[in-house]
C-alpha cells in the first residue's frame, strides 16, 4: 500500500529546475516568517508572564495567570478549522491577512490591559487569527512536492529558532521595554507581516476543484495517524518544558537568564543535523524510514530523560536529539497532510491537523503540569514514552511514501 499524491498542477512552468526555484524559495520563507511571527506571540511571554502578573491587581490567582499564557493556543484549537475551510473557499492570502489583523488588535488590547482578565481577552483575540492552516496550504499551493518538505523544514526551524529566541530576549525587552511594550511590539509585527504577505509571497495558482466535505477529511485513516501524531508531538514538548527549565537549574547549576546558553547552540545544531536526512528521504524515496526513525529518536529521548534527568551532561545531549527528532517530524507531516488530502480541502485538512497541534500544546502544559506537582518530574517522561511508543506503532503501519507523483490524492491499496 502506497500513498498517492496530488494531482495539483506545478506551481510553476512545464521546465522546472532541479532545485528550489526563486518562486519557491520566497514563498517558502516569507510565509515561515510570518509562522514565526505568531510562535513568537506564544513563546516571548513565557519566560516573563508569570513575573509580570504579580504587578497587576489579580495577579495572584495562579488560574487566572495559567489562563492568560494558555489562552491563545486555545483559542488557535477552536479557530484552525474555521480558517482552513475559509482558506480553501474565499484564498489563502485573504484570510491569512484577516488573521494578522486580528492577531494585532488582540496584542494592542493585551498591551492596554490593566488585568489578568484583559491579557486574557487579548491573548484570545490575537490567537482567535488562526491562520497556520492557510498558510501551510499556501506554501503547499506554492511548491513542488519533492521540494515541499523542505518548505515545511523551513517552518519548522522557524518554531524552533523562535523559541530559543524568545527564551533569550524576553526578559531583556521585558526590562526594555515590559509586557505592555512586548505585547505592541507583536501588534506591529503583525501589520508588516500583512505587507509582506501582500507584496512579497508569491500568489497561488488558479486551480479549480470540486467541493469537498469535512467529513471526508475526517474519515481519512491516513490524515488521522498524522493528526494523533502531531497530537502526541506537541504535548511531549510541552510536557517536557515544564520540568527541563528546573531540571536546567537543579542540577546543571544554570540560572535561567543562562539557560539560552544551552537552547540556542542545540537549536541551532540540530536544525543542521536533521537537514540530511529530509534531503536524502526526499530524494531517494525514503520518507517513511525517516520518519519513523524520528519517532523512535523521540521515544529513546523520552527514555533517555525518565533515567537520566539528573545528569547535566545527559540532559543537552537528550535536548540536542529531541530537537533533531522534533525538526524532522514538524517538517515531515505537514508536507504529508498536504501530499494525501483532496486538493479541494488542503487547508481543511492541515485546520484538523492544527487543531489537534494547538491542543497538544494545551493539555502537555496541563498533563505536565499536574505531573510534576502530583507524582515526580519523571513521572511526565514515562507518560509522554507511553504517548510516543504509540505513535511509533501506528506510523510502522502508516502506506509507504513514494518520490513525487502525480496521481489522485488517495491511499491506494
């Protein structure tokens, strides 16, 4: 069994180069910077939130606090489908500007917020934009596929890199400029990420397809083993995060305002490191055998972790092999969700798969959370093995993954 590919037309003209063409290439990074742009509205507050409340007047309400940072991802969960749908039927670049906007009149209401409750308010208006499905569909609209993985290992880094980012500079814009300066600052970017969607990623073709239902993209067997593992995914890091910081502290002696120390170096690192496997699994057909690799990578970190949290040494290594394993897999199954659904519903496919990474955002920083709190920082790594040694179960059965065709999107027996 094999999975068939798209039967979209090239984005470009019958004599197409080997390489990444320069239409691609803009497209690719323009829309991973504007992907970015709205990791970083989740990312910059973490390091400095919870400080920053307890200068407001109900900052002591830790529910409300974990409220105001898990608000916008929550948000993002109930709006990708919406957004997906919307993008396949009215243009991706339409509703990826309404997004933007909504995102910056959510970051100026949380930058004028005197409360908890109105950084709630406004982190939920700026996550309420979710535009991560259109513009997944946008850069699978405007690639070819054996280069769409790397388009998508493009976004990928662009999470990582961000979040390594914003571990280094939000405390230091926070002494800058503070949270209200932070939030205006996000607002802006959003307004130029509008011009640079506007004037500066390529459009998509005109392809016309026949409706399709939501329920067909729900009913994919093949759609939904990516959507568990994005799932899956995204609470282990999340999980994972709640107890390495401490870890980082207790027992490698390393303050936080040092752990960028660590993160940016591995980040870095391992974005080089996960580069030839996409490249060879592309180019010899070898996807699947990259992609369950990476799975069981993730499920030896999670181990590795269980065993050896204590030690500093273990502990960069493990961080530099999750992230190995986390940039394979974050540009892998986007460009897979984009290569099996119906052209017509791309972005309703890639709203599902959104969605489910949106809540494994949410409930990792519950789970592990709880975890922590109620058995022992362990006791996340053993729950997040049980989560992974799944996925690798399911993804040993998922079809195999052909070098681009152009057949009908299906899985074939």
């Amino acid at each position: 069994m094999t999975i068939a590919t798209s039967s979209d037309a090239s984005p470009l003209s019958e004599q197409e180069p080997a390489g990444m063409s320069r239409e691609e290439i803009s497209s690719s990074a323009s829309l991973a910077s504007i992907f970015a742009l709205r990791m970083l509205g989740l990312f910059l507050i973490l390091p400095v939130f919870a400080i920053h409340a307890k200068t407001l007047p109900d900052g002591d309400n830790a529910s409300l606090v974990g409220l105001a940072m898990g608000m916008y991802g929550l948000s993002q969960a109930f709006g990708q489908i919406p957004f997906g749908i919307a993008s396949d039927k009215f243009g991706r670049k339409r509703i990826i500007v309404i997004g933007l906007l909504l995102f910056a009149i959510g970051a100026f209401v949380a930058a004028s917020a005197t409360t908890v409750v109105g950084v709630i308010i406004g982190r939920g208006i700026q996550g309420a934009g979710a535009i991560s499905a259109a513009i997944t569909a946008l850069i699978a609209d405007t690639t070819r596929e054996e280069h769409r993985t790397k388009a998508m290992a493009m976004v990928g880094g662009s999470i990582g890199l961000t979040f390594a980012f914003s571990l280094v500079a939000a405390p230091l814009l926070y002494q800058s400029i503070g949270m209200s300066g932070i939030f205006a600052m996000t607002g802006v970017l959003s307004l130029v990420g509008i011009a640079v969607v506007l004037f500066i990623t390529p459009e998509a073709p005109a392809i016309r397809h026949a409706p399709v239902p939501l329920s067909v993209v729900l009913k994919n067997t093949e759609l939904m083993r990516l959507n568990y593992g994005v799932f899956a995914l995204h609470l282990t890091q999340m999980a994972m995060f709640v107890v390495v910081p401490a870890a980082l502290v207790q027992y490698a002696d390393l303050p936080v305002a040092a752990h960028w120390k660590v993160y940016l170096p591995v980040m870095f690192a391992s974005f080089i490191a996960m580069l030839p496997a996409i490249f060879i699994g592309e180019k010899f057909g070898k996807m699947k055998q990259v992609f369950v690799a990476a799975i069981a990578l993730l499920l030896v970190v999670e181990l590795g972790l269980w065993q050896y949290l204590q030690s500093p040494a273990m502990l960069v290594g493990l961080l530099f092999a999750f992230f190995i394993a986390f940039n394979i897999l974050e540009a892998c199954q986007p460009s897979l969700v984009s290569r099996i659904a119906p052209p017509a519903a791309k972005g309703a496919a890639l709203g599902v798969y959104n969605t489910l990474q949106a809540l494994g955002l949410f409930c990792g920083g519950l789970l592990g959370g709880w975890l922590k709190q109620s058995f022992t920082p362990s006791s996340v790594f053993v729950v997040s093995s049980v989560l992974t040694a799944a996925w690798l179960i399911i993804a040993i059965n998922m079809p195999n993954i052909p070098k681009r065709s152009k057949t009908v999107a299906a899985v074939k027996a």
